[in-house]
C-alpha cells in the first residue's frame, strides 16, 4: 500500500482551486481539508502506523471532504440532507477525477486507491455498518483515522468560531440562541445518538457533538479530546436548571467513560 503524499496534495490543491476560494465557506473547507491532513499525521505517530499505511491514511485525511467543493458551488449548502450526500460526492470524484487520469496512476497504488476511496465514502456517515459489500475489512483502520480525525477538527473549528464569536456563520442555518429541539433530545435519550435533520439550534448542533464522542474509534483521539478540554465546554453551554437535559447529560458522560475503557482494552 503505498501513496505519494506530494502528488495528492498537488493534485488536491490544483483541484480546489478550480473553485473560487475567496468565498469564505469555501475557504474554510479547505484549511479544514489540511486541518484534518495534520490530525491524521499526529494519530498515524502515536498509533505507529508503518509508513507505507501512515501515508495512505494521511491521504485519506486531506482528501475526505474533496466532495464539499462541488456541492458548495452547485447548492450554495453543506446541508447534506438538502443536497448531495458529501462523502458520496467525494468518492466519486476521486475516482473519476484523480484515480481516473492516467498522470496520476503513480499517486497511489491501487490498493491504497481502493482504501482511500472507502474512507472518503464512509467518512461522514451516521455510523460504520459492521457488513456492507463496498467496506472492506483492510478499509476499516482507514474509515477509522478519517472520522476520528475529521470530528477532532470541527470540534476545535466550532469551539474557536465560538470563542471568536463568529459560529453563526459556520452554522448559518442552526439558530445560536434556540434552544433544545425536542425531537433531538427524544432520540439521543433513545439511541444516544443524533440526526442533523432534528437540529435546529446550536445547542442541538452541540449536543450532536457529545454523541460524536461514542463513535470515536482511538484512544489517542479520545485523550486529544480530553487534553482540549472541549467536552467540559460543550456541557457548561446547556442549561444547569434543565433536569431532563442534565439527566440525559450524565446518562451520556457516563457512556463516554465506558467507551473511553472499552477503546483503552483494545
């Protein structure tokens, strides 16, 4: 498995620029794009990937969002659900674009193609399934480092844009001052787990992010998350007089700690 790091940030960058990057949600994609590249090389070193599978899934890193460009352009949105659905977008993209012209073909080798092209796939879904015809089992680490990467970065993205005071225009369609949707908070009490399309508000987008937290796949990504202190931020936005929303709080810390102990014994 092996992936030239230079030829795919070459051709990533020629790629985005086909774009217009003075829009500002434009922009952003891309700083994030390189964000995520950068969370992936630190995970890669702490996990001690061989290098051969640390360039590849670096790849992976930089490339999972290549789909939010062309659906930005064509929808004016990142609302996947009003749209196209991105890590599909992505997918085929790369496989027509980048995989698909011959002056690449040293790029990335064709099983490195093949777990790349997974990973941007299944990147931003709900949740992996454990059988499905198109993720192989050689993909999975992969799938792995590029959602635990890419959840890392917008949850440092939002908790700076907050901090800044500038979040309304990174979640242009969730109301900042809203409070708790009930549909959301019925389903994360029933399946811990939550569905954009029951967020309204940004406490809504924020309690989706603590969700995000039982999907983590490493322990170092855990530990980042930790050291970040962005949990205990999150937890401090919701209301202290609010006794379901703190009960469905602790409820869900707890399964933090639990799954903070089950990735630990892996």
């Amino acid at each position: 498995m092996l992936a030239d790091l230079v030829k795919v940030k070459a051709w990533f960058d020629g790629y985005v620029r086909s774009f217009d990057l003075s829009v500002p949600m434009i922009r952003m994609k891309y700083e994030h794009s390189y964000d995520v590249m950068r969370v992936g090389e630190a995970l890669t070193k702490t996990l001690a990937w061989p290098p051969n599978d640390a360039a590849v899934g670096i790849a992976a890193c930089l490339l999972h969002d290549t789909g939010r460009f062309s659906q930005y352009r064509d929808f004016g949105t990142y609302n996947d659900g009003a749209s196209v659905d991105h890590g599909d977008c992505g997918y085929e993209t790369l496989r027509r674009e980048f995989f698909g012209n011959t002056i690449n073909a040293d790029s990335v080798d064709d099983e490195g193609q093949k777990v790349i092209l997974q990973a941007v796939k299944w990147h931003n879904k709900k949740s992996l399934p454990e059988l499905h015809p198109d993720l192989s089992s050689d993909a999975l680490l992969f799938c792995w480092l590029a959602r635990d990467a890419d959840k890392l970065d917008v949850f440092r993205l939002v908790r700076r844009r907050m901090d800044e005071g500038t979040i309304g225009g990174l979640l242009p369609r969730h109301k900042i001052g809203a409070p708790l949707s009930t549909s959301l908070l019925e389903e994360v009490e029933t399946f811990w787990s939550g569905s954009y399309k029951n967020a309204s508000s940004l406490q809504d987008f924020l309690l989706i992010q603590l969700t995000w937290t039982l999907d983590i796949n490493f322990a170092p990504s855990l530990q980042i998350l930790e050291k970040s202190g962005v949990l205990t931020h999150i937890r401090d936005c919701f209301p202290k007089d609010d006794a379901r929303v703190q009960t469905l709080l602790e409820g869900l810390f707890v399964r933090i700690e639990e799954h903070k102990r089950a990735i630990a014994e892996k």
